[in-house]
C-alpha cells in the first residue's frame, strides 16, 4: 500500500467551524478511515498540526481524535517542509495576514470563507497564490448537501422546464445569551468584529447560484439589526453593531429570480434550517439540507381564491420524496478528499481562491445596496 503522508496545518480549529465540520467530521474521519483512496493500493494519508491560540483546546482536540501534533507558533509550523498545505477557519479578521505568511512559505492554501474582509484583499490573495505558484481553494461546502445535489440532479434531467424562480429561507432563532446561552460566538453581532449576516451568508448564495441555478448579474439588498443587545461569552452585555438579517433579491444571467432571506431571529416552521423552493414550468421541488420533494405539472392543483371558507387543499400532497439514489458523504469532508487529490495527483479542482474572491464581491455589494437603497450590478471578476 502506497500513502501519501500529507502535512496540513489547521488554524483556526479550536473554533466552532473549524473542530466540529474540518477537523472532527472531516480530516479525523478520513484519518480513521484508512485515507482518500486514490487508486488499487494507492492511498492519500493527512498528518494534521493543530494550530490556534490557547494550548489547553488544542491538547483536548488532541485527545479527542489521537492527533499528536499541536503549536501556538504558527510560523515554526510553517517552517517545517514536510507541512505542505496551509489551512485557515480563524476568524475573518485574521485571514488574510496569515495567508500572505503561508504562501511566503510556498503552502497550498485552502481557506474558509470569507477569504478577506474585502474584495480587493481577496483578490490580493488569489493573485498571490498564483504568481507563487500555490494550490488554492476555498470551502464551498453547501455544494455537497444531499439536497443541493438532488436538485442539481434534478436541473441535469430537466425536471424543472424553464427554471422561473428561487427562493430560499435561512436562520433560526438565535439565543440572547441572558437566560438561554446563545448558540453562535458574540463576534457574529458586532461589526468591528467583521460580523454579520451579509458578509457570512451572501458568500455562500454566490457560490451556490453561480454553481447550480446562473450567475449572479445584480443583487438588492436589506439588511436589519433586529437583536439590539445580546450577551456575550462573559457573561456580559453588548450592543449589537452587525446586522442579523438580510433579506435580498438576485438577478441571474439567465432571467431566474432568486430571492433569500437569512435571519438570526426567526423561528422555524419549514422543512429545515436551509429551504430552496424551486419553481419552472414543468415542475417545482423545496430542497432543505438533506431531502427534496417534487411536484410535477400532473400533480400541481388547482386553487380557487376563496378566503370565506377553510381551504380544500392540502398543498403538502401532491408532493414526492425524491428517493436517496446515491451515497452522500458530510460535504465538508466531500471537499476535503478533492482538495487532496488536487494537491497529490494534480486532479481538477475549480473552487480556487478566484471563487471566493466572488463570494466577498457579492457581500460587499450587498452591503452597497442596503446602504444607497438600491440595484447594484456585479462586474466580472
């Protein structure tokens, strides 16, 4: 059995992100999985070094997955030749300068997303990584969802017609903190944190439509603190400066409407955290994060307003479970397995840093909207 042993620095990891979907459900699986099969006897082994601030979470995630590598020095890490890719789940904030470090270093770089805080250090990024020479990409997870790819099953066989429309609700109730602890870290609330829902959610609407439905041609945008105050880690209270919700509208390349509400402070009367409701002229299908139902032009009623008496139909009939016809792996160790093979074997890989450099575009330009009230046109990149 050939194995490539394969050195990767994980930053960031001790945060919520970074243990629970990269290194717990992702890199550990793989490593206990005997590693990415790349061939009849040919194999793609990780060797992890955790990175991150404070030693004594770092020495828990140790235990917690066997991994025995551990630093609080990010570039004694970086120094070591036999650690070839650099990734980044820090906070947004603190992205950018240790990529920059990384590439200096001649690490492949793959990166959580925001990949900067701007589009134009995003692109500074990615310009870097190519003069350099590196293997760039960016997580784009929600590709691999078992209901994405159900839908994007769905679009191959032309289920849909003419795809008329997208709508898509995000979020959940987010805890104060006060009496219930909250379920998400405080800087998420605070602007000069680099906070917010526009910049955490529009990144992955872009890659989502880009990938699945068209590209993105314009965006409208309202954003809302609908929290004021929330209390923090500490126990603390503090004003919330970022927005927790966003409600916009994208204009597609090819006339499809998508329209997406994200929101930190709704409560959930729908099939999931994340719904897709798409709508063509043959069909129509509501994908959450694992399921997707269908509902043909054969099965579609036929409703006659009448508010004076109780509604006939029940609009949840009609509606087909799409059934489970491949084998879906956690999408982020999906990722993962291709990422390594592009670094090891060279093999395709097109959600470079250049994609992520889209999904900062799009944040920003969302935040344009809100701020002038009106339509903003996305340039090419």
């Amino acid at each position: 059995m050939k194995a490539h042993k394969t050195g990767i620095i994980m930053n960031g990891v001790t945060g919520r992100m970074g243990t629970n979907q990269h290194l717990l459900r992702s890199i550990a699986e793989i490593i206990k999985q005997g590693g990415v099969k790349i061939g009849p006897g040919e194999t793609i082994m990780p060797d992890p070094v955790l990175v991150g601030r404070d030693e004594n979470k770092l020495q828990k995630l140790c235990a917690l997955t066997g991994i025995n590598k551990m630093s609080t020095n990010l570039d004694e890490v970086l120094e070591d030749t036999n650690n070839i890719i650099y990734f980044d789940a820090q906070t947004t904030g603190r992205r950018a300068i240790a990529v920059r470090k990384a590439v200096k270093a001649g690490k492949h770089i793959y990166c959580e997303k925001p990949i900067a805080v701007n589009t134009k250090e995003a692109m500074e990024l990615y310009e870097l990584c190519k003069k350099a020479g590196v293997k760039n990409g960016v997580v784009q997870d929600k590709l691999w969802l078992p209901g994405i790819v159900k839908l994007k099953r769905l679009i191959q066989q032309d289920f849909f017609g003419k795809i008329l429309s997208v709508r898509g609700e995000f979020g959940y109730w987010v805890f104060e903190g006060d009496s219930i602890p909250a379920q998400r870290p405080s800087w998420n609330y605070r602007k000069e944190d680099d906070g917010g829902i526009i910049v955490d959610m529009l990144c992955h609407w872009r890659y989502v439509l880009d990938n699945v439905f068209g590209k993105v041609k314009a965006v409208s945008c309202l954003g809302a603190t609908h929290i004021p105050e929330r209390i923090d880690e500490q126990g603390k209270a503090y004003k919330c400066t970022a927005d927790d919700a966003a409600y916009a509208t994208f204009e597609l390349e090819n006339g499809i409407v998508a329209q997406f509400n994200s929101s930190w402070a709704v409560r959930v009367r729908r099939d999931d955290l994340l719904t897709l409701q798409v709508d063509g002229t043959r069909g129509s299908a509501v994908a959450g994060l694992r399921e997707c139902y269908i509902q043909h032009y054969g099965n579609t009623p036929k409703p006659v307003w009448n508010p004076d008496i109780a509604q006939p139909i029940d609009f949840f009939n009609g509606w087909s479970k799409v059934p489970e016809q491949e084998v879906y792996d956690n999408a982020f160790k999906a990722q993962w397995e291709l990422f390594l093979k592009h670094v090891v074997k060279d093999e395709p890989f097109p959600w470079d840093l250049r994609e992520g450099v889209k999904g900062v575009q799009l944040a920003e330009k969302g935040l344009e909207s809100w701020s002038k009230r009106c339509w903003i046109n996305i340039p090419e990149l």
